[in-house]
C-alpha cells in the first residue's frame, strides 16, 4: 500500500520466501515506483540478513536501511512468523525520519543517555521517536538487553526535551535465539537505532492487553536485579506455582512464561480493574533450586506491590479489537501517513494457544485507507501514563499522522 501526498511518499513491501535474494525482489516492487530516501526493514531469523542489506542496496543503491531481525512479519498482503518474512516501508520526501544509531556495549543505561542526548540535538519539541535496538544480549548464559534500561537512559539524556517515544526489541524468533540491527549501513550488535520524524508528524498510540489478575496484592520481598527471590517472603516461585495449580517440569520455566506475569498497578490500586493500569513482565525463566522467577526487565524492586496475571486469550482478542476501534475513531478526517504495529511474539497463535490470530483480529479491523505494517517483537515500548516504558505480551499500535492544523 501507498501512502502518496505532494511532499511525501510512504510504501510497504512484503515477502515471504526461502530464499534471501529473492525475498528483497519480491517485497521490494511496491518501492521502485518512488525510489525512498530511508528503508525500515523487518528481517525474518531465517533469511541472511547479509544476503538482505547487499539486494536493497543493488536494487535501491545507497539508500539508508535501518531496522533488523524480526521473529515475523506483518502486512496486509499476508503476516507469518515462519522467519521467512521481510517487511520493508519506505520513506521519501518531507517524512523521512533521521536515524541516530548507539552501541551498547558500554552498558545500557549509558548508551540509552547517550542516544537520549542525540535525540535531543535534533528532534523538535514533541516529535515521533522510532527506537529499535536488538533484545538479545547474550545466548550462553541467556542475557538481554534490558529495555527498562534503555528507556531510563533516553529519557535521562533528552533533558527538557519532551518527545513520544514508541518501538520495540528485535529477534530473530520466538525462541530469543539471536538478535541484530541494520544501522542504516550495516549489521550490528548489541545497538539501538531512534529514527526521529521530522516537525510537523505526530503519533497516537493504542497499548493492547490481555492479562487478568488472579492474585491479590502481594510484596515483593526479595528481589536482585530481574530475579525475584520471594513474593510475601515465601519462594517466587513455589508461590506462583500454588496459585496457577502448576508443578514445574523440565522446561526451566517456559510452563510460566506461556501462562502468566507478574503485573504491578499503576494509580489507585483499590479502583476497579482496567488493563490500560497495569505494567506487567514475563518470565524468563524459573529455577526450582533457588525458588526464584526471572523476568523480561529489572525494573521491579523490593517493596513493590505486584500480582500473578494470568495470560487470557479471549480477553488479548477483546483488547485487540477495542484498541482496533478507538484508534479508527482517533484516525476520521486527519491526514494519517502509516500505521505501524510492534506485536509481542508471545501473542501469536504458536505460543499463546488462542485460536484466532490476533494479528489478523488487527489487519481485519482496522481501517484501510492507512499504509499498514508491523514486526513480532520481544518487547514494546509505548507511552504510558506520560512516560515511556518497555511493556511485556502487548502490541503496540502506532499511527503516524500530520499534526492538526
């Protein structure tokens, strides 16, 4: 689909193949009526991301590519998450992000600040702020990039600065097996990538759900970076495992990360339950000889007041189609240029179990008079409650749109 004004030109490309070289030939034929000026590209796992950059730049030339691996892909052409898939959206004219890129090698609440501080240089006052960075730190031992830290550091080094930050962690599949990132020129590591729009765009957000409580109110006791010791002084562990009804088996914790997180609520923690309250985290993993769960981010700490949230499909679904709603009403009668979804992998079929895919709840529902695309994600970032935060097992519906005049 194209999105096509005087100044502007949008395109998306979407592929599924095999083969790497032909993946790009395919996807990339929307692109070459109006050569872009930026690629976005979302990589399935399987396909060389090598392979990728060499075929845009033969067919496009040196046309910045930025994005990265992707553990799907989605578009209205079709959305899957075989790792064959390559989503690309292309940018030209007076919409064209400019893409600042932050290794973070030197930790990531310094490499956040630093890129914060990047940011700030050049982003007017309230501008869209695409973040992307690759969620796996390490495989041997299992280490991610913590996006709360991220997100702690950018917001320290924007200053006074107010921006809207939205994005998302890159994998290349649901098992976090690896991760990387095109910086515009090349593939890397263990780098984020802000593609700040240019004055004049603005973006709404809708932060899909679908966890409940089953639990009350409970204290996190003891707790040492992102694993969680004790809940009211008892194992982490052995307590979520008596309020699911659940024993422990030999997949180090994948039982929890499918069925539930921990959530903390935001506000008035008496007033009746609203999803759009809470900031819940999955589980990473579970370790039976210490009792301990380990989630997504280290943003908990002790003293916090968390519960068990349980993982409901027909309440993901709900929420998909009421966000689907509420943004098509927000869309009537502006100048909308691209709707960009960052859904959690977790929320595909394959994992969650749910019978309907709720991409497609999202490709059905909304309205299609906007360019459309998106990425399976390990993480989402999105406003929240005025403040950027990473969340776990949501989506994260993005419309870009020229201001209101």
């Amino acid at each position: 689909m194209l999105c096509l004004t005087a100044l502007a030109v949008i395109q998306i490309g979407y592929s599924r193949h095999s083969d790497a070289r032909q993946a790009v030939l395919d996807g990339i034929r929307p692109l070459l009526d109006h050569r872009p000026s930026l690629v976005l590209a979302f990589c399935g796992g399987k396909l060389d991301p090598d392979t990728v950059l060499s075929t845009l730049r033969r067919e496009l030339g040196e046309v910045p590519v930025v994005g990265g691996a992707a553990a799907g892909g989605i578009a209205r052409r079709g959305f899957g998450y075989s790792g064959l898939e390559l989503v690309l959206i292309g940018f030209s004219g007076d919409v064209t992000p400019t893409a600042l890129v932050q290794d973070m090698l030197s930790g990531e609440i310094s490499a956040g600040a630093a890129l914060g501080a990047q940011v700030a240089a050049v982003a007017s006052e309230g501008a869209a702020v695409l973040l992307l960075f690759d969620s796996v730190a390490s495989r041997m031992p299992l280490r991610l990039h913590p996006a709360s830290h991220i997100a702690e550091g950018f917001h320290r080094g924007l200053g006074s600065r107010s921006v809207t930050l939205f994005g998302g962690g890159l994998l290349t599949d649901m098992n976090l097996s690896d991760s990387w990132v095109f910086d515009g020129a090349a593939l890397r590591r263990h780098t984020a990538v802000a593609l700040v729009f240019p004055p004049g765009i603005a973006v709404e957000t809708a932060i899909l759900h679908g966890c409940r409580p089953i639990s009350t109110f409970m204290e996190i006791t003891r707790i040492d970076g992102a694993e969680v010791y004790e809940l009211d002084g008892q194992p982490a562990l052995g307590v979520i495992e008596r309020m699911l009804g659940l024993r422990l088996g030999e997949a180090q914790g994948q039982e929890l990360s499918l069925l539930a997180t921990l959530g903390q609520k935001q506000g008035d923690p008496f007033a009746p339950y609203d999803e759009n309250c809470y900031v819940n985290r999955l589980i990473l993993r579970a370790s039976p000889d210490t009792g301990s769960v380990t989630l997504f981010e280290p943003d908990f700490f002790p003293g916090a007041k968390v519960q068990i949230m349980a993982r409901d499909n027909a309440l993901m679904l709900d929420s998909a189609r009421n966000g689907v709603a509420a943004m098509n009403r927000m869309m009537q009668g502006r100048d909308n240029l691209l709707a960009l979804y960052i859904d959690c992998a977790g929320r595909a079929s394959a994992r969650s179990g749910a019978l309907t895919e709720e991409a497609e709840v999202v490709l059905n529902g909304l309205t299609d008079s906007v360019p459309f695309a998106g990425f399976y994600s390990g993480v989402e970032v999105a406003p929240f409650q005025g403040y950027s935060l990473p969340l776990d097992w949501t989506g994260v519906l993005a419309v870009l749109r020229r201001q209101d005049r």
